[in-house]
C-alpha cells in the first residue's frame, strides 16, 4: 500500500475497523487495528500513552482518570486505572489493568470493570529513520447490546478521533 499524507503524518500499513463474529467464543465484537509512522520518537510516544493519569487533557470523551495502584514487576510495570467516559447522556467508569513493557516500547490493556463485557488493547512503538511506528489495536464487546451496536455505528470516526488526538498531544508536548 502506498503511503498517504495527512496532516503532514504518514499513514500506511494497516488500518481497519470491524463489527462482527471473532471467534465461536466471543462473537459481535468491535475491533481497530491501526499502524502509523510518527515523527517522534519510540520513547517519546510510549511515554505519551503510558501517561493515563493525562488523558483528561487531551483524549475525546475522557472526563477523569485515576491510577488506583502501580506496581514495579522487574521487566514491566502494572498499574490499574479506572477512566471516567462521558459522551452525552452516557457516562461509565471502567477499569483496566495496563502492563507497560518499557523494555519492549510495548502497552497492553486488559479490561477489569465497567460497562464492557471484553476489552483488550495494544500499543506497540518501535523506532525507525525519522521517527517510529506505532500500532494501536484493539478489540471489545460492551454488555450492553444497545450501546454495542451505537459502538458498530460510530466506532471507526471515533477510532479516528482518538488516535488523532494522540498525535495532537505528541504535536503539542514534542513539537
């Protein structure tokens, strides 16, 4: 696939969304997989995302974030967050368990609490000439069936709106 330039960014690899069956075990889910190439540096992307008690600031629908404890576990930390969403009439708090692999440039989250029935995802930077390439993918299920086929609707604008949000940031902290 040939690059695409957008805001200055190169989008390239892949990037798809989809609603539907998964696996036998988990079916009617949502995913995204997305890789972009950034202007920045590997380091300085996973520190963006690692940095959840900051997502308030700058990431659409977020409208709180608590660390509830982290922990150091020698080749990864583990912090559990609970982030506060709000979009209209919708407001939840979930609960996820981050295990940031700082070695690996590499973020995954697991799903503990809250609205959602299944929720993984993962961040994983690595450097290249001029400056790194981060994939972003995740996948989930809400309990609610009402809410998971408004998240099959609006899901891959909202994706976007998030992922780009994240360059913002990069954009405003990095330059």
């Amino acid at each position: 696939m040939a690059p695409k330039w957008t805001k200055g960014l190169i989008f390239y690899l892949h990037s798809t969304t989809s609603v539907g069956e998964v696996t036998a075990e988990r079916t009617n889910m949502t995913t995204h997989s997305e890789t972009k190439f950034l202007p920045y540096s590997a380091e300085q992307m996973y520190a963006l995302v690692a940095d959840v008690k900051s997502y308030p600031k700058f990431l659409p629908w977020t409208a709180a974030a608590r660390i509830r404890s982290t922990v150091d576990h020698g080749d990864h930390v583990e912090m559990l967050a609970d982030l506060v969403v709000s979009f209209k009439v919708f407001r939840e708090t979930f609960g996820s368990r981050v295990l940031l692999r700082v070695d690996e440039k590499r973020i995954d989250t697991t799903y503990l609490d809250g609205p959602f029935k299944y929720m993984e995802s993962c961040w994983q930077f690595s450097d290249t000439e001029g400056g790194c390439n981060v994939s972003f993918d995740v996948d989930f299920e809400f309990k609610n069936r009402l809410l998971q086929g408004a998240a099959g609707i609006f899901f891959y604008e909202a994706m976007q709106r998030i992922v780009r949000s994240f360059e913002d940031r990069a954009k405003v902290l990095y330059g």
